[in-house]
C-alpha cells in the first residue's frame, strides 16, 4: 500500500504533464486546448525518450505545410482533401515543438525563432498552392487571384495583431512590461553570434527574417513611440484584457487553419476566401477599435 502511494507520488500525471507543456492557457486557442494540442501532446509522450529535438518537430511542420500547398495546386476535389489532411499534420506538429521543448526545458532562442516561421512559411506555401489550384481553375482567374492575395494577407496581417497581442498580455501579466523589445535584443545578439560562425548559414537566413518580421509585427500595431509607456499593474492588465484576449484567439492560426481545412473538405475553397475577407476581417475590425478603446483606459508616462 506505501509503495503504490509512493509510486503515485513519484510520477506526475499526463493530465499534469499536459498542463505544463501549455503557455497561460488564457492565451491559447480554445481548438488548440481541446483537439491539436493533446493530439500533439500524445506525439510527444511518444517520443519523448528519443534524441528527436523540438527543431526537429518544427521541420517535420514545415514540411508537412509545404507538402500541404502541393496538394493544393493540383486543385482536384480528392487533392484539396490530401492536402487538408497535411494541413492539419502542420499543425499538430507546430503545436507539439513547443510542448516537448518546455516539458524538457530545452528550447533556444533560434528554435523560437523557427518556429514563428514555420507559421509563415506554411502559409505561403498554402495560399500560393490555393491561387494555382483554385484560382486558375476558376471561370475569373483574375478575380480569384486578387482575392486569394487579400485573403492571404489580411491572414498574416491577423497572425502579427494575434501575436502581438498575446506576447503583450503575458509580458504585462507577469509583471514584466519590456520582454518584446529585450527578445528583438536577444535575436540581434543572436544573428550576430550566428555570424562569426561558419555554417550557419541556415540560421543566419532565419534569424534575418525573423527580425524583420519583428519590426513590421511592431510598426503595425504600434500607435505611439517608445518613449510613452503604460502605467498599469498586473492584475489591472489581467482584469481589462482578459475577454479581449480571448476574442483575439478567434481570428489565430488555429481558427483560420481550421476554416481552411473544413473548407477544403467541403471543397469550397471560395467560401473559406468570403469567411476571411468578410468575418476575420469585420471582427478584427472591431477588436482593434475595442483594444484602443481599453488602452486609452491606462495612464500614459513620458520615458
């Protein structure tokens, strides 16, 4: 009897183990809590004993997105499905990298860094594969180009805002109100150390890219120079950014890979086009109006 209550003692459970693989859970995607992420997290049970890296994990998700855009170009009803499939094998894959790297408390700088591009890579991958496989099999070619391209940005666009804002919400929940401008220090830090060193070429390209994501991801929310901050304690944040935190979530990678998938299954890939242009972009709309709205709520000091 002691020695099976020991042994319950001595081993934490998966239900445990899977809420510590998670970020604040009031910044994850309610899809992401409860269908991608515990698949993921059976991935990574499964490996976990291996010598498989999360960078690993997030080239196997690169692969998959750009294996995903393929499909899409063929443009054929059983491609757009083969495709949606790999889709969502991206996707599972981008979850579980980041869950295996904080269960084994290994993740890095650049292994962060790759990650965040492997969402803009899969991305391009998808939307480029959709306007030659859908687009050009279109009776308006032209149109559907033009569409696909504002779809796929207004995406990114919701990507950067989502992102932006989540990494906000967690900096000032945890007190710490300069985490976005010392990560911009520690990837210039980092692609400079990747420049005295030879062969790392591959990181150097991703590092580069990733800065510059950076940059626009900051000019684009951005309303006010540094030299204004906010005055706001932790608790204060939490309380006025907790429900806007989980509207922003509704237009993230996940709800908009999930759309894509259903869409495809559907095979109506110019519904999913309307439901971007029209609904993503009408509640993002909204939310940016009511985020200003509750930062003009805060006061506002001269640095």
């Amino acid at each position: 009897m002691t020695q099976n209550v020991n042994n319950s003692q001595g081993q934490t459970s998966w239900y445990s183990e899977y809420v510590h693989s998670l970020k604040l859970k009031e910044v994850e995607q309610l899809l992401d809590l409860f269908f991608f992420r515990p698949i993921a997290f059976l991935l990574v049970k499964a490996i976990y004993r291996t010598n498989i890296r999360p960078n690993h994990l997030t080239i196997a998700a690169i692969l998959m997105g750009i294996i995903a855009g393929l499909y899409y170009s063929v443009g054929t009803p059983s491609a757009l499905t083969i495709g949606a499939l790999f889709y969502m094998a991206f996707n599972i894959l981008d979850c579980s990298d980041g869950q295996l790297a904080r269960l084994k408390k290994n993740g890095t700088t650049f292994g962060r860094i790759l990650d965040g591009m492997a969402d803009l890579t899969a991305t391009i991958a998808v939307f480029v594969g959709l306007a030659f496989g859908f687009a050009n099999h279109q009776e308006n070619v032209s149109f559907w180009w033009i569409m696909l391209s504002l779809a796929g940005i207004s995406n990114m666009i919701h990507c950067v805002l989502v992102d932006f804002y989540r990494n906000r919400f967690l900096d000032y929940f945890l007190g710490s109100k300069n985490n976005f401008e010392d990560g911009l220090v520690e990837f210039k830090n980092a692609l400079a150390l990747a420049k005295q060193q030879k062969g790392k070429w591959f990181e150097r390209v991703i590092l580069f890219s990733y800065l510059k994501y950076s940059y626009f991801q900051s000019t684009l929310v951005a309303s006010r120079k540094s030299s204004v901050t906010i005055k706001v304690n932790p608790q204060e944040y939490y309380r006025k950014n907790r429900l806007i935190m989980r509207l922003w979530l509704f237009i993230g990678p996940t709800s908009q890979i999930t759309c894509m998938i259903i869409c495809s299954f559907l095979h109506r890939i110019d519904l999913f086009v309307w439901i971007t242009l029209i609904g993503f972009n009408g509640l993002t709309f909204i939310l940016w109006i009511a985020q200003k709205i509750i930062e003009s709520t805060y006061k506002k000091v001269n640095e």
